[in-house]
C-alpha cells in the first residue's frame, strides 16, 4: 500500500508541475463556465415588462380595463404600465424600445362593445420582446372575452326567448348579464405551483464543465501508465519488489485525488465568484465523489482498450465527448424530445446534473442524491474493476 | 518560392491529420452529431412546452387544448395520459407548465355545472405569460358558458339547450376581440429553425478548434528537427512558410466543406448564396490558419499548444456566439463577443440565411480578411523568427 500511495505522490507532483493538466483540470472548466454563465441570460425568472396604453377611448369600459386587469399586471410586481397619449406615440414608444408592448383602445370601443358591433383593443408588440406580447394579448384577450360574454347573454336570450326585442327588454336583459358577469366564473383556473428540480443556469455551466473536464483529468492517471511502459520505467517498477496491484492502484489514485480535489476547487470557485449555487455540501460531497469513481473507472477501461498513448488519448476523448453530449452537458436534456433524455440516462454526465437538480430543491440533502449516487457508483465499480484487471495484465506483460 | 514545394509541405500537413484515427472522428462525425442534437432539441423553436392531460374531456376540452397551441410558435403541446407523469415532467423542467382538464368537462360545462381545471406551474414569473394564456383560452370558453346560464335564468330553457344557441349565436354576432400587430425582427429568424442554428454556429466552432489542434504538428516538426533540415535543403523560407500556411488553411477547409455539405445534405440546411458562404468559410478557414500558426510559433511544446489552442478555441467560440447564439446575448456580451472573429462569421452567415447576397455580407467578409490578414502576418513573422533561431 506505501508503495501505491508513493506512486500516487509521484505521479500527482508531475501532474501539477506541468501546467496543462492545471489547465484541463481547473481553468478551462472554469473558464468555460464563466463565459457561458455571461453570455447566456440567466433567467432568473423574474419578468420586468413595459407596457405602454393609449386610451382614445375614455369610457367607463377602458377605464375598467386600465383599473382591472392592467392595475393587476402592475400589481403582481411584473409590469408597469404608462399612459402614454394617442396610437402614434404607443407605436413609438414600441418602436424606440421605451417599452415592449402598447395597448390602444379606439376611440368608441366602449360604445361598441355595448351594443352588437365588432370592438377591438389594438395590440402592438415587438418580435425581440415576445413574453411581453403573449402576456398583453392573454390580458385583452381575457378582459374582451368578459365584454363578450355579456353581449352574448343578451343576443341568446333574446333568440332563445323568440320574441321581437324591445329596446327597454334589451337594457333590461344587458343590466342585468353585466350584474351576472361578477358571478364567480363557470371555468375556474386552479393554479398550483410546484417546487422545479432545476439547477439555475449557472450552476448548470459550472457543473457541466466540471463534470465534462472531469473525464479528461481522469484520464491522466491511466495514460502514465502506458506513459512508463514506452518509457521503460514500467519494467524497472515491476523488477522492484512492488506488488502489480500497487502499481495499478497507485496510478488510479493519482488521477482520482486530482480529480476529486480539481471538481472541490470548481465547485468553491463557482460559488464564490460566478454565483452558482450547488445545494447541500454534504450531497455535492458525495455526488463529486461518485463522479469521479464513474470518470476513473471509464477512463481507466477505455485506455486499457489502447495500444499507445495517443491511441488511448484519442479514444479517451471520443468517449468523453460522446457521453457529454448525450449526457447533456453541452446542451440540456430538458430541451431535448423525450428519447433522447432516456438515451442519456446510461451517461455517468446525465446522473450527475440529475443529482444535482434534485438537491437544487430547497431544503433537499443527501437523501435527494441517494439513486444517483448509487448509479455513478455501480457504473465506476463496475468500468474501474474491469479497467484494474486489465491494467494488471498490462503491467505483468509490460 | 516554389509552389510545388510549398503545396508539398501543405499536402502533407493534411495528410498527417487524416491519418489520425481519432482526430477524423472529431472533424467529421462530431461536429454532426452536435448539429443533431441541437437542432432535435431546438430546431422546433424556442417555445415552452406545455403539458395536457385531456381524458374524457370532451370536444370542448380539445377545442381548449387547440386555442392554447393555436398561435404559432406560442406553445408547443404535449399529451399526457397521467397526471402523476405530468406533474414529475413539470418538476423536472421538461415542461415548461402542465394542465390537467377534468373527466367530463365538456358535459360539465354544457350542463352548467362549475368546472375546474388544474394548471401546473413552477414558482418563477415567467411561467405568469403561460398562466394568461390558460386564463384567456378559458376565458374564450366560458363566454359561452355564462351566455347559457344567463339564458337559462331568463327564459327557463334547460342550460344545455341554451348552450347550443348561444354556440349559434356567437357565430353570427361580431365579437369583441384582439387585433395584434407585431413590429421589429424575432432574435432569431424563422430562416434557421430546424438545424441551421447549429450548423451555423458548428461550424465556426469546429473550424476554428481543429486549426488549433493542428498548431501542435508545427511544434512537433520542430523539435524532432524537421523544420531545421527542411530549412537547410534548398528550399526558400518563403515556401516553407506557405507550405505550413496552406496545410493549415487546407485542413480548415477540408471540415468547413464538409460540415457544409453534410449538414445541407443530411439536415436539409439551407446556407443561401453558395457565393458568398464559400467566401466565408474561406476567409474563416485563412483566420483559423493565421491563429493556429502563430500558436505552433509561439508555443513551447505541442502539448501547451494542443491544450491552450483548442481551450482556448473553445473558450472563443463561446465568447463569440458559436456555442449559446449571440442572439439571446446581453447587450455587453453582444458588443464584446465583435472582438472575435468568431462573431463576424456568424453574423454573415445569418445574412446569407436571411437571403442576403454577397453584397450584404460584404462588412462581415471585410471584417474577416482583416483578421486574416493580421494574423497570418504576425505568424508569419513568429514562425520565421522560430525556424531561423
């Protein structure tokens, strides 16, 4: 066991005395992070939307709607609204980006939408300001759809009843359906919000970098390996009284602590300096170390399947590649249709942002990662035994 | 200068990197395996996906379901047969909100019963525009619900018969309603749904990253002494210099090319005037030339310049618009990311996209000759300087 923990020492001194592996290992992950985290807006969810209204109009009904449904908007902290005067300066004020989308509402529309002809609210909306226009038209849409109700209440029950309309019936009939109209809806929407298990955007890069660089730092350990038999220094460690499973493990456990310690300083260094936020230590602990078990023991298979350095360099970074890709790193699954999701579940990659959405809901600890944890385990056992195996033979043959 | 030598030295440049196994995966199957991904993921547009559970809802609740999807490139609809799998999808971010529609709801409605739907949504504000949009679409039905109550208040017809004229009638009685009109340009044209994001954005990435992997041979020929004694036959430095420019030039194009015709192939990608994106594609590949070189010049070992070149690759890429499109970019990242020349391809791309001609991308083609220009100069310098020492 000393001589694989020197080995280790050895191998990890070398690593970090060259400065690529510094690079592929903490500040391409880093950097890339950061870049990503900056260009793509982060989404926080929250809306800031401006509206703009002209009111021609000045009735009793578009009162109604700047004092309903658009005090609402202003109200629920998402909008803010400004009156501004005449159709020609809402569409400017569109148009110079003063505000994202305008309401007009002609003059007569309230006139109109007493008696049986068509009534329209203009909306103007800008194509780069689209969450804004779909809010506006569902807003105009929901308060026309109530003017509506009532002048069909009245035109029904005027053809239902087969009488001819007398004027005072019909301003009978429409005070009362407007007095109906305050009755509680026949179609009630119940909103239930749910608790998202989604890492915000930044922690997204931070942890698919690290994830995805992770692979290449692993790779290290088992590449030494094939390092030293070029090199010949292989055959002088076994001539030395060294168990071969010293020899393999000491070369595994070199790249395994880099790896271990390079994704702790990642996470550290997100948090601190990009913002990210991974949830829970003690699961992150735990997922991290599961990773790198994954990303060791794939490594270390696919370089056993190799002749020569570059050979297992090459296939390396096919797999790596390959497995972020489907594993969603690059681009994340839950934009992807469905199939691809399920491919992705045999990537070491998909586990680990799983496991880390699952802790991204608030208050969720170790017990949220315990099935991902499991998975990246079994599958660096699983790799990493095989992998050992033929590492040990690599090393008896030379 | 002798140009048979000098596309010797190039041929043989290429011919090296092709016979790297693993280096032709990443220049011809990668990039398309991206491309794929990308498009499968957002080809259909950036729209937020809705969830439905519809179960013996009745015709009423698929006209609800057919209002939501109905404006274009508003919501994209997914059918579900279980709540429970509805509402795991909304949890995990696949759906954007998810809506259960009660058993009956259609016979509940004509009857004048109360109805209630369930919308699913996560806490943020955004999921407020997927909110409106159910409370509108209800809204529209529920006009024909109260008429028919009302109706039924007034004139003692069942609720269910007055629901069947007030159906007739709305169709006669103008409505009131929504005119929209939409100014400005969408972020991201129509033009590119479907794979031509990607490609676009693949390309420039893939180009520009294996020019850089390729700075790592110039290194080796170094120092394993090749560049000495090919300076010690009777060969020109001039030739040795365009030799290693063209080789690297000549590796650009070989994956510009092919990712071009592959994706228009096998993706249907259209690039628009053919003109004009060879112009592109071969100004950028002269760009990825000039960095790569002046990488291989300045880099002590291959493995530095292999692995800072193609991070450093990666990194620009990002910067420039070819990883997330500069499209969605905030202000300061959109006036940062025109220091690459990664931006300048992109935007000319998306010109010619649009049905632009050489003419229209002619700022972005200027731009890239600019680049070039200088950064081959610069290598150029270098690599005379380090073949000379």
């Amino acid at each position: 066991m000393r001589a694989a923990l020197l080995i280790a020492a050895k191998d990890l001194r070398e690593r970090l005395r060259d400065r690529t592996a510094l690079i592929v290992a903490v500040i391409a992950p880093f950097g890339l992070a950061a870049i990503l985290g900056t260009v793509i807006p982060s989404g926080d969810g929250s809306l800031d939307l401006r509206y703009a209204i002209a009111d021609a109009d000045g009735s009793p009904v578009s009162t109604a709607f700047l004092e309903g449904p658009l005090a609402g908007l202003s109200d629920a902290g998402i909008a803010e609204i400004t009156p501004v005067d005449g159709a020609d300066a809402a569409r400017a004020a569109v148009d110079d980006d003063e505000a994202d989308a305008a309401f007009l509402i002609p003059a007569g529309f309230g006139e109109a939408s007493r008696g049986t002809a068509a009534a329209e609210i203009e909306l103007i909306t800008r194509a780069d300001a689209s969450i804004a226009g779909q809010i506006g038209q569902s807003v105009a849409e929901q308060f026309a759809a109530e003017l509506d109700a009532v002048r069909l209440s009245v035109v029904a029950a005027v053809a239902a009843g087969g009488v001819p309309p007398d004027p005072d019936e019909i301003a009978r009939l429409a005070s009362s359906a407007a007095e109906a109209s305050s009755e509680p809806p026949p179609i009630v929407v119940e909103v239930a919000s749910t608790e998202v298990a989604e890492v915000d955007s930044r922690t997204y890069y931070a942890a698919s970098m690290a994830i995805f660089f992770l692979f290449f730092t692993a790779s290290f350990g088992p590449l030494s390996l094939l390092n030293e038999r070029r090199q010949g220094t292989l055959a002088r460690l076994v001539a030395a009284p060294i168990h071969p499973w010293a020899i393999v493990l000491g070369k595994s456990l070199g790249s395994f602590i880099l790896g271990i310690v390079a994704t702790g300083v990642l996470v550290v260094a997100s948090t601190l300096i990009l913002g990210a936020r991974w949830g829970d230590p003690f699961g992150v602990a735990v997922l991290v170390l599961a990773a790198v078990t994954a990303a060791s023991g794939i490594t270390g298979l696919v370089t056993t399947l190799a002749r020569t350095e570059q050979q297992a360099d090459g296939l390396n970074s096919i797999v790596a590649v390959t497995l972020a890709v489907l594993g969603g790193t690059f681009i994340p699954l839950s934009q992807a249709p469905e199939i691809l999701g399920q491919i992705g579940l045999i990537t070491p990659h998909a586990w680990f942002l799983d496991g880390l959405d699952e802790l991204a809901v608030p208050a969720s600890g170790i017990g949220a990662v315990l099935l991902p944890t499991g998975v990246l385990l079994l599958i660096g056992l699983v790799t990493g035994a095989i992998g050992l195996v033929r590492a040990r033979r690599l090393v008896v043959t030379r | 200068m002798n140009l048979f030598k000098a596309v010797a030295i190039a041929r043989i440049n290429v011919v090296r990197l092709l016979r790297d196994r693993s280096g032709l995966f990443f220049i011809f199957v990668f990039p398309l395996m991206l491309v794929l991904v990308l498009g499968l993921s957002f080809g259909g547009g950036f729209a937020p996906r809705v969830g439905v559970v519809a179960t013996d809802s009745g015709d009423l609740g698929e006209e609800l379901v057919e209002a939501l999807g109905g404006e274009p490139g508003e919501w994209e609809i997914q059918r579900y047969d279980d709540a429970d799998d509805l509402r795991a999808a909304v949890r995990s971010g696949q759906l954007g909100a998810g809506l259960i529609l009660p058993a009956g709801y259609d016979r509940r409605l004509r009857a004048g019963e109360p109805t209630t739907i369930e919308l699913i949504t996560p806490p943020q504000d955004t999921a407020f525009s997927i909110r409106g949009a159910v409370e509108a679409a209800v809204a529209g039905q529920a006009t024909l619900a109260r008429a028919a109550q009302f109706v039924s208040e007034q004139t003692d017809v069942p609720v269910s018969d007055a629901f069947e004229t007030a159906t007739q009638v709305q169709a006669e009685v103008p409505p009131i309603g929504v005119a929209v009109t939409s100014t400005g340009e969408a972020p991201i044209p129509a033009s590119l749904s479907g794979f031509g994001l990607g490609a676009q954005s693949q390309l420039i990435l893939f180009m520009f990253v294996t020019s850089m992997s390729a700075a790592g041979q110039l290194i080796l020929s170094r120092q394993l002494g090749v560049s000495s004694r090919m300076v010690s036959t009777p060969t020109t430095l001039g030739t040795i210099l365009v030799g290693e420019a063209l080789g690297r030039f000549g590796i650009a194009m070989l994956q510009g090319i092919f990712i071009v015709a592959a994706t228009a192939l096998a993706f249907g990608v259209s690039w628009g005037d053919p003109l004009a994106t060879a112009a592109i594609v071969i100004l950028f590949a002269a760009v990825g030339a000039g960095a790569a070189m002046l990488v291989g010049a300045v880099a002590r070992n291959a493995e530095q310049a292999n692995g800072v070149g193609v991070f450093a690759g990666l990194g620009i890429a990002a910067l420039g618009g070819a990883m997330a499109p500069p499209e969605i970019f905030p202000p300061i990242m959109d006036a940062i990311s025109r220091i690459t020349p990664h931006r300048w391809a992109i935007d000319g791309l998306r010109e010619l996209a649009a049905g632009g001609g050489i003419v229209d991308a002619l700022p972005q083609l200027g731009v890239l000759a600019a680049f070039a220009t200088v950064l081959i100069g610069l290598a150029t310098w270098r690599l005379r300087v380090a073949l000379t020492r």
